[in-house]
C-alpha cells in the first residue's frame, strides 16, 4: 500500500514539475534571438530554446510535442517577454518567425528601395545597389541587356528574414512582379515587356491620378509616334541621379546633359525604366487612350490638363503659373 502511495505522490509531484516547466511563464525579459536551423529535429529545438533561456527544460517540450503534435517549422524567433512553453510551442507550429517589413512604394526608384532597406536593418544602400546591378540575370527573360534590375521590383510590402541576401530579396521582388505582369497579361507580349515596363515608369512617374495615367501613356505614345522628344522631367531627373549630379531641381545644365535619359535633349524612350512601376501604370502602358494630344501640364488642383497643340499647350501653362500665384 506504501508503495502506491509511493507512486502516487510520485506521480503528483512528476505531473506538478511538468506543469511548472509548461504552464508557468519563463523567458527573457529582453529581446532574445533564437535562430533554429532548417532540420533540426524537436528535441534539438527544445534544447537550442533550453539554452537560450526561451523555456525552462527541453523534456518538457518533448512531452509537450506527445501530446499536442504538429510540425514544428525552422527559422528564426524573437522572444521579448515571459511566456509559457504552450505559448512558445504554438509560435513554432505557426512558424511565426521573426521578419523585418520594407514597403515598397509605387514609383519607388533603385535609390529609394535601397534606402528602405538599409532603414529596416536588411543591409547597406551600396550593398543593395550592387546586387541590384549584379545579378540582371533575373530579369534576362524581359530585358536581357539590362543594366540593372530597375522597373522590375514589384511595388509591394515584404517580410524578410534578418539572414536573406540581397540576391534573396531582389529575387523575391522580381517574382512579384512576374505574377502580377502575367495576371495583367503583360508578359505574354514577349519581347515587349522591357518597352511597356519602361513606358509605365513614366506614366508612373508623371501622373498620380490613375485616370489620367492611359491619357499619359497616349500622349508619349502619340510624340514617339512623330518623332518628337518626350521631355519628361522625371526621367533627366534619373539621368541627373544616375550620374551623382541630382542638386534636387532641374538645372539648364540638366536639360543640355549628354545623358541617354535626357528626353529633351534625345528622341524615343529612355534606354530602361526610370522607377518600378505599379499596376495601374503598366496597364495604362499596355492600353494607352487614343486621342490627337501632344501636351499634358498640371493644373493648379494637380490634375493634367491636356492639349493637341502648342498653342494649347502654352494656355495651359499660363494658366497653372497664375494658379501657382494665386497660391
């Protein structure tokens, strides 16, 4: 009878230990990283979190894979707070690993991404300009001579692990924009794609309004057309960029550079996209609206007032510098 007793309290006591080391709340106080590799088997993950100090004993955490299964997934976790094993089991079944979130915005430039990401702590703006210039090879199908991954990373929000590479990064970017292209069918025009990507990078750049954007794309195609210059600002703005000489306003010396993105100065579209354009552009590029316009110009509301000739087109102007000073 002693001996039941025995085990019964033994049993009470085992259960009690057990209790303790799931349910009660251990862990850091303090931001904690625990990085678990792909492969590591539960045991080996309860005793990395064990070391950590993430939970209070790794046979805990096996007896707790017995009872509740699941696969448990690799990568890495941030832990900031006391939680109980239960807590830290399930972060793991979810595979809620620890990320760091770039948004990329419409109209966003090689530059500006850069800067994004050296903002989250994913690297230096120089390391991502490089891999972005390096490894063109993604982007070979659409575009196989260009010079950078420019026009292709796909405006959008990404995670991204503290751990990927840039070729990781830019590789997930460029296959957003490969889905996005293909649901809007772009990409089944071959070798049209760099055209239209580099049209929409324009259309981008020029207008907000998404309205006024197959206007846009018509007016460009309509000069290119006749052989008239496109004169687009944001694209000797690039130029300017490209070649460290940006001073944040257009310079007559900008507008008489030798650069091949300066549309005043050079005839047909620039030799690649000036910015990664978003969807609404690529399909203003892909359907521009067919009218006789030659001219487009802001209005003092920041719409696009649009005209056929330069008589017009100077009208125009006039009348967005007097709403300028009426400001």
């Amino acid at each position: 009878m002693r001996f039941f007793k025995f085990l019964l309290l033994l049993a009470i006591v085992a259960a009690a230990v057990v209790g303790f080391w799931v349910l009660v709340p251990a862990g850091p106080s303090s931001e904690t990283f625990v990085d678990i590799p792909s492969g590591t088997g539960s045991m080996a993950m309860g005793a990395q979190l064990q070391r950590a100090g993430v939970i209070r004993n790794r046979y805990g955490f096996a007896l707790l894979r017995l009872a509740k299964g699941g696969l448990l997934k690799a990568g890495e976790y941030r832990f900031d707070h006391p939680a109980p094993m239960t807590e830290v089991y399930a972060r793991l079944v979810r595979g809620d690993v620890y990320t760091r979130t770039v948004i990329v915005k419409e109209g966003f430039n090689l530059f500006d991404i850069a800067s994004a990401m050296a903002e989250a702590g994913l690297g230096t703006d120089q390391q991502f300009l490089a891999a972005a210039r390096q490894h063109v090879e993604l982007v070979a199908q659409w575009s196989p001579h260009a010079p950078s991954l420019e026009g292709y990373l796909f405006p959008d929000t990404y995670r991204f692990s503290r751990h990927a590479t840039e070729e990781q990064m830019l590789a997930t970017m460029v296959r957003r924009f490969h889905q996005v292209a293909t649901q809007i069918g772009l990409t089944n025009n071959g070798a049209e794609v760099a055209t239209t990507v580099t049209m929409a990078s324009l259309v981008e750049k020029e207008v907000r309004m998404d309205e006024e954007r197959p206007l846009v794309a018509g007016v460009f195609v309509n000069r290119l057309a006749l052989g008239m210059p496109l004169q687009t600002d944001p694209s000797v703005v690039y130029g300017a960029i490209l070649d460290g000489r940006w001073r944040g306003t257009i310079y007559q010396s900008d507008l008489q550079s030798e650069s091949p993105y300066n549309t005043y100065r050079h005839t047909g579209l620039p030799p690649g996209p000036i910015c990664n354009p978003g969807v609404a552009a690529m399909k203003a590029a892909m359907s521009p609206t067919k009218t006789d316009y030659l001219y487009f110009v802001a209005d003092a509301g920041g719409r696009s007032r649009f005209s056929a000739t330069l008589a017009g087109h100077t009208a125009n102007v006039q009348s967005y510098r007097k709403g300028l000073g009426a400001h």
